[in-house]
C-alpha cells in the first residue's frame, strides 16, 4: 500500500508546511505545487522527498518571499535564474520560476491550466500534468533521470492529456518529446493507445522531413539542456557551442557557474 508524502511527516515539518501553503493562501500570492504532491496525485506514486516544491511566476517571487520573510522565515534566492527558497529551522520549500537550463519560464498559461485541489487539507492548485511533463522531460542526467515519472505521468493521464499544447511547449524541442514517446511505447506495450497515433505521425514527419534535408552545420550541442554536467566537456575542451548560453538559449555564463556551484553544494560531488 503506498503511504503518502503528507502522512509520514514529521508533525513540525507538516505544521511549517501548513503555515507556509496558509500564508501565501491569506496573501492572495500566485503558485502552484509541483514535485512529489503533485506527482502523487496524478499517479498514485508516493515519494518522499525533504521538501515542498511550489511554483510560481518569477514576477511573483519576491511578493512570496516577502510574504515569507515577514512571517520570520530565512529566504534566499538560490539561484537567480531559477530558484528561491524559504527556510524555518531545517524544514524549507522551494520556489520554482523557471527551468534549471532557462528552457520553461513558469508564466500565465501554467496558472490558466493549473488543476485545484487540497494538499494538507488546504486548497491549493497543482502544476498541470502537462507542464509537469514538459519540465521533467529535460532532466537527463547522470545522478537524476526522470524519464520513468514522464512515463508514469503518461500512464496515469495520457488518455486526457492535451497533446496540441504539449506539442506547443515542446516546439523545436520536439524530439525530447518523441523520445519520451517512443520509450513509453516500450516500457507499456500494451497501453500505446495512451499516446494518440496523431501525436506520433505529427512527430515522425518532422522527423523524416528533416532526414531529407541537407546535413546541418553546426557546433551546437544541445546537450547541456539535458544534462548539466555530463557535456562540459563538450563546451570546454572540445569547442562546441553551449545551448544554454544566449542568443541560442537563454542563460549568461554566471548563472551556469551559479547552476553548477548550487549542484555542488546539493550533492557534495566536486564535479
């Protein structure tokens, strides 16, 4: 039997998280949750995980970390392109504006999609599984895959899911998507129907019409979206162009070196 996130917290850390999803609730403060709540909801895998992951426009985070800073709560923006925290002793959630490589920008439309219901006994309202599936699907890394929660998300929702707007999101990254698609069509052969024969037609078209052109000349490596650390060799020894950094992508070199300092510090792995 699965035992849910909120039922094996420590009374403290349920308090802090209830007081926290509460005053943000007072303030009329725009977010969303994401990560282990959200994903139990949706597939009925329990996770237990040492934090609360909100998400929220970058527009809105210094009001919620004001918001949190008022009610005595250490905050911090961790990494300036991407997360802020709030703390309270060793309990603490995450606010969430944007993907780690500057990809998903949280903006109006996750607002607009976002699904309401209650964690803690609190009315709340949950990225959609569509926006989950699209943030997950860039994290390929060597110490995090998530390809198996883009699966099970899927699974649980693949029959009403709205495909035209993942296609959307996705947009020239649509072969991060088409590889998540094949891989379900392997992992559950019997459940392809989840994935609308439509979606894979519209995706192996672009593929093979890309087939058919001339070789691109590039030094980009794309890469770096997926895996953070995995392709620095790429982009430092071998002279490849880095996806991330502007014009091609949207991040300066100081928040990659912030991105990698903070993973540093998160796993202890030198790099």
């Amino acid at each position: 039997m699965n035992v849910h996130p909120i039922d094996v917290l420590e009374p403290e850390t349920r308090e802090f998280y209830c007081q926290a999803l509460g005053l943000l609730n007072q303030a009329d403060t725009p977010f969303m949750i994401g990560g282990a709540y959200a994903f139990d909801r949706y597939t009925g895998i329990a996770r237990h995980t040492k934090d609360l992951d909100l998400f929220a426009r970058a527009s809105d985070v210094p009001a919620i970390l004001d918001v949190f800073a008022q009610a005595g709560y250490e905050t911090e923006v961790a990494v300036s392109h991407w997360l802020a925290k709030a703390r309270n002793g060793e309990n603490f959630v995450d606010i969430i504006f944007r993907s780690a490589n500057g990809l998903l920008p949280v903006d109006d439309s996750w607002l607009e999609h976002a699904v309401e219901d209650t964690v803690l006994d609190i009315p709340v309202l949950l990225c959609a599984p569509e926006e989950m599936i699209w943030s997950k699907s860039f994290v390929m890394s060597r110490d995090r895959y998530d390809g198996a929660d883009v699966a099970h998300l899927i699974l649980a929702c693949g029959e009403r899911l709205d495909w035209e707007r993942m296609l959307e999101h996705f947009s020239d990254h649509w072969r991060v998507l088409l590889s998540h698609l094949v891989l379900f069509g392997f992992i559950y052969p019997g459940k392809r129907s989840q994935v609308p024969i439509w979606v894979i037609q519209k995706l192996y078209q672009r593929l093979e019409q890309e087939s058919n052109q001339p070789p691109v000349q590039t030094s980009l490596c794309q890469g770096t979206l997926l895996a953070p650390l995995q392709y620095k060799t790429d982009v430092e020894k071998w002279d490849y162009q880095d996806a991330r950094l502007q014009p091609v992508g949207n991040l300066h070199p100081s928040d990659i070196t912030a991105w990698v300092e903070h993973l540093q510090e998160e796993t202890g792995n030198p790099c």
